[in-house]
C-alpha cells in the first residue's frame, strides 16, 4: 500500500486522488484527503492534517472527515474541509463553519461578448469600484434600520424581491431560493446586528471580489447550455458574505460554548473546533442564528448584484433586461445544514465507517462545509426546477490572474463528499508573506499590461495579498474534483475588470 508521511501524520493511498488517515486513538472517525500528489504536497505543508485529523474527534462526525483539493490550514478546522454529524447525537461546531458565514459566490450572465466590452475595461473598472462598496468597516448599497435587519435576517432574498432589488427569476436560481426558513433572527445579537447595519451590499475586505469575466472554454455544451453559458460571453462573479454580522455571529457562539459546554470542549484536540452537542439549547440558537446570518450573505450579494446591473446599464447605454443579466446560481461554501444522506450504521442503528456497518439507512446530518461547496447531482429534490435534471451549478473563483470555474455536482459526490468539492484555488501563502513577496501597483500593472485584466483595490496591500502566486493551481484542483467525479468541468472563465476591497 502506497503512503505518504508528513510530520506524524500517515496517509495511505485509498486509490486515485483518494488517501486516508486511518482511525486511531480518540477519532471518530477516520480522514480523507482528496488531491493529487502535487496538491497533497501543499497541503502537507502547514497544519491542514492535523487539524483534519483533529476534526475526526468532533461527536457524531459520520463516515469520515474530508479535505477537498484546495484544503489548506483555517481556524481549528481546516480550510476546504467537510464533516457531516449526526443531528441525533452528534454536535454543531461553528468553528467548523467559520467567522464569515456563507461566504459563498454567485455568478451573472449576460448576452454581451468579449468584443462588446473591450474599450469600456477602465470606465467599467471605475464605475464598479466607485458604485460597489468595499473595504473594512461601514458602507453599504443600503443603510438598514432595525426592521430592515430583522426583516432581511428572518426572510432573506423576499426582502430583496419585495424591497426592488430582485426578481423572482433571481430567487429561483439561488442555493435554497435565498431563504433559510430555519432563521431565527432572535438568537442573533444586537452587536452582530449593528455590526451589519450599515454594511448590507459590501465586499468587505481580503479576498472577496467582484470580477467581470469572459468565457473561454466550454467542457460540456449541454450543460453550459442548460447554464445559459456560451464560448466569448461575458460574465459577472460576485464573492462575500455576512461581512461583520456574521463574524460577530460567530464569535458570539464560541465563547457561549467556551462557558456552556466546556465538558465538550475539553474533550477535543483542539479547542477552536468549539461545538455545541445535538439537541442542546445552545445547538439550537446557534443553527437559528447562523440561518439568519446566510439570509443576511444571501442578500448581500444579491444587493451587490443589483448595483452591478445599473453600473452596466450605464456603461453601455442599455437597460440590464435587455443585456440579458441573469442570475446562473448562487452557492454557499461557509454554512452548516441539516440534510439527509445514506450512511453506514451498526446493528443498534449507530452511524459508523462503511468498513463497519452492517446495512446503510438514510440520517439527518449536521453537513459543515467550510470553504467547500454544495455539489449536488441531478435528481436531489433541494435542486431547483431549472437544474434538477443536469445537476447543480458549482462555481470556483481562482486568482484574479486565473481562470474561474463552473461545474455542476457530479455523480459520485454524495458518496465521496457528502455532496461537496472545492470552493477556490487555495491558498499557498500566507498574506504576510505575500505583502513581502509582492508590489501590489506592480502586480496591477503586470496584469493590465500582460493579460489586459484591469484591477482596483482601496490599496496596493490587498492587490499584493491576492497576487496570483499566492494561490494554487486552480487548474489542477478542478482537474482532480473532475476526474473524482464529485464535480464535473463544464466551462472556464477568465477575468477581464476585477475590484476589491
């Protein structure tokens, strides 16, 4: 059997793009990492194991826990990790969500082509970065009083639709129509909520971005056509999510868990994997919580999206329904969920390894994913109608030097992955270290020069922490997801205006 060593840490070769770190000692459960040899290089490079194995620890954490293409080391549980437990007896772990709560994309397409845009890169770059906010702090598209917070806490993309900023159309093709009925804006607190007042329809900060694209390559023609994605078309990509709402949302939890259930806490190997037990009043206020806080990201980039038709409708002197500016999905990769999956159980009906179990029943898991995406086949029924017989439309950013991804969930993804993959690039740097390897004008000026990308950032410190060396090869990850079959390749993008905070 072929292994790998890192540290202390063995994996042996499961098969293809499969290895595991078997289940010894204390884990639950035993841990997969799903790369090829050159991503497990960079994966093995910082704490991303441990932490994965760390995570195997967590109550009730189901079949194994995950480490997607693009894993890289996060905030007690890994970036690019999945760990599915039981809702029963398990346990919730915000830690295992992370600080920006659905933090996700969703991409917008239009009918305009490469050609249609070239000569409007610097007025368009422009325009967005003066009508988007970003950055830290405040600013927002909207300024939202009390009822407005609790109104678009409670009911997500309705308040959207019933507020002017979106369509029906855009409901119907966002991860859950945009709402989380489970959203229980009580168990939020006023700090979170004055945090996200004034910042409803922002970027924010470090890697999130607004990005007009070109289509360069198309894998799959059927389903690039049931995408409405074509060879040349433009495309927008939108990445953020619950900005200071969400983080203190978070926070709020953790240290909640720290004085509630310390029992818990010091029974992990670590204690940013802070987790509340299923069933507890705590488990329960925080997946309320954290549901209002996606309807808050949910809106967010819906307000983003908003502004970014009327910058376009004044660039090109066209109404946006006549471009054709329309929402292919909006997905999710920070959130926790409670669906239903086909795992292995004993004989006293216990969720267990495959190796162990004596038949397979469906259960109702606690499905973290941080930094991972939804990547659902066709025939899910949480699918909506214009995709529930192609599958679901994944989409992944990589630098902004780098082609962008959209796949749709593969066939093999709820077995491998719960119904997951990448959610990016992953980082190979950390951004102190690419603040010192990098000019952020230089970089700017290297890509407008060399690949016509026309970028603006509120500083040359944000363009040097998101250079495009700072990332790994978007290319292999898709690659591997793909030939993993958990999500298949149906068309890649590549940047043309990009701004962020």
């Amino acid at each position: 059997m072929e292994t790998r060593e890192f540290g202390d840490i063995e994996l042996r070769r499961v098969r293809e793009h499969v290895w595991e770190i078997p289940q010894e000692g204390e884990m639950n459960a035993p841990a997969r990492v799903l790369a090829s040899e050159a991503l497990l290089d960079h994966i093995g490079d910082d704490k991303t194991l441990e932490q994965l194995r760390n995570a195997t620890h967590l109550p009730g954490i189901t079949k194994h826990a995950i480490c997607m293409p693009d894993g890289h080391q996060g905030y007690g549980f890994p970036v690019g990790g999945v760990g599915a437990t039981d809702t029963t007896d398990g346990c919730i772990s915000p830690g295992a969500v992370g600080y920006d709560i659905n933090c996700g994309v969703r991409m917008m397409t239009t009918n305009l082509t490469y050609e249609d845009l070239q000569g409007h890169e610097e007025e368009l770059v422009d325009a967005l970065f003066e009508a988007v906010p970003s950055g830290l702090g405040g600013g927002g598209v909207v300024k939202g009083d009390a009822e407005t917070i609790e109104d678009i806490l409670a009911r997500g993309m309705q308040w959207a639709v019933d507020a002017g900023y979106a369509t029906d159309d855009d409901l119907a093709h966002c991860e859950d129509e945009g709402f989380r009925d489970d959203a229980r804006p009580e168990f939020v607190s006023q700090k979170a909520k004055d945090r996200g007042r004034n910042q409803i329809g922002s970027l924010g900060s470090g890697n999130h971005f607004l990005e007009v694209q070109r289509v360069t390559d198309v894998y799959r023609e059927d389903v690039a056509e049931s995408f409405g994605l074509e060879a040349d078309q433009i495309v927008v990509l939108i990445h953020c999510g619950s900005r200071g709402l969400g983080h203190q949302t978070c926070t709020d939890y953790l240290r909640r868990i720290e004085k509630e259930h310390k029992d818990l806490l010091d029974d992990l190997p670590d204690k940013e994997l802070a987790a509340a037990p299923a069933g507890s009043e705590l488990a329960e206020e925080y997946y309320g919580a954290m549901c209002a806080a996606i309807n808050f990201a949910w809106v967010n980039r819906q307000l983003i999206m908003h502004r970014t038709r009327e910058v376009f409708a004044d660039v090109f002197d066209r109404d946006w329904r006549d471009m054709e500016m329309r929402l292919l999905y909006d997905v999710a990769h920070n959130i926790a969920k409670k669906e239903v999956h086909e795992v292995g159980v004993d004989p006293e009906g216990r969720p267990v390894r495959d190796g162990d179990a004596v038949e397979r029943e469906e259960r109702e898991l606690y499905v973290h994913r941080k930094g991972a995406t939804r990547a659902f086949p066709a025939g899910r029924p949480e699918l909506p109608p214009a995709y529930a017989d192609v599958g679901q439309p994944v989409i992944i950013p990589g630098s902004m030097g780098a082609g962008s991804y959209v796949l749709r969930g593969g066939d093999q993804s709820l077995d491998l992955t719960f119904g997951s993959t990448a959610h990016g690039a992953g980082r190979l740097m950390s951004r102190t270290k690419a603040k010192q390897e990098y000019w952020g004008e230089t970089v700017q000026d290297e890509l407008r020069e060399q690949e016509k990308i026309y970028v603006k950032a509120q500083s040359g410190a944000t363009v040097a922490e998101e250079a495009p060396g700072v990332y790994k090869d978007v290319d292999e990850v898709v690659r591997v997801s793909d030939e993993l079959g958990i999500g298949d390749k149906v068309a890649r993008t590549f940047p043309v205006c990009n701004i962020k905070g």
